[in-house]
C-alpha cells in the first residue's frame, strides 16, 4: 500500500463514502492509523475518535462500542478469547 492515498475526484472533505467528516478532522485521517492495528484495537480507535462527530450517533454509544472492543482485545490477550 501506497504511503499516500490518491482520493477519487469526487472525495471532497465531507464525501460520506470515502473521506467521511467524522474521520477527517484530524491531522491524519483515522483509517491510516487503524490500519496498522489488529481488528478490534483499530475499532476502538475508530470509536473514540468518532465520538460525538459522527452525524446520528451518541457520543456514549460510541464510546461504550469502543471500550466493547477493548475489553475483547484484553480477554483474547489474557486467553479468554479468540
């Protein structure tokens, strides 16, 4: 993968599909970071970064989604899970 991304013509800073608002407002968006992350530890940083920015989500719901993902991380960790 590429270090730098090449959007589409379309994506414009609010493109819902490929740049969403909610992921951009950082000085990187979050999908470059997760990335690199296992499934559910990119999911908590995709939660908590989203938090209170995604348009139609609670700011709670999205943190609880999060701390979700990574209480399953620190289960399969301890040999709980997965």
């Amino acid at each position: 993968m590429s270090d730098t991304l090449d959007w589409p013509q379309s994506a414009t800073m609010d493109d819902p599909v490929n740049r969403p608002s909610h992921y951009t407002r950082f000085p990187v968006e979050v999908i470059e970071i997760t990335e690199h992350l296992s499934f559910n530890l990119g999911n908590v940083v995709k939660y908590v970064a989203r938090a209170g920015h995604k348009e139609g989500s609670d700011e709670l719901t999205d943190l609880r989604k999060g701390l979700w993902y990574l209480q399953r991380e620190i289960a399969r960790l301890e040999g709980g899970g997965r």
